[in-house]
C-alpha cells in the first residue's frame, strides 16, 4: 500500500469519526458524515495544492554540464 493511499484512508477514517462525536453531541444529519470523510479523503488523494506530497522537480542530474563555463573547451 502506497503512503499516498494510507494516508487518505487514516484521513477518512479521522474525519468520519470526528464527524461521529460532533453528530452525537449536536445532532447535526449522520449522512454527512461519510460524506465529508470521502472528501477529505479524496482531497488528501488528489493534492491540487501541493500540502501533502512534495512536487516533483525537473532539476538535470548532479554533475551535467548545464551552464557554458561547465563545457569542455
């Protein structure tokens, strides 16, 4: 299992049971539960901003010849 799926499964699984406590002691409606779980979840999964998992970077290997004065003459 990949750290990207482990961590949105202890994300749902957070969220959901946060969501328990907060419907026991407010009343709130149960069926958002799950619901907001799975998009917390998902959000976790997707990472469109970039909070959960580093970017990958196209940096060149370490010691390629990028800049002129590195080119032999």
């Amino acid at each position: 299992m990949s750290k990207r799926a482990l961590a949105a499964f202890l994300w749902f699984a957070a969220a959901w049971f946060g969501y328990e406590i907060v419907w026991s002691v407010t009343g709130v409606p149960r069926l958002g539960g799950p619901v907001v779980a799975f998009m917390l979840g998902a959000l976790v999964t997707v990472d469109p901003f970039g909070w959960f998992w580093p970017k990958a970077r196209n940096e060149p290997a370490t010691g390629a010849a990028t800049e002129p004065s590195q080119l032999p003459a």
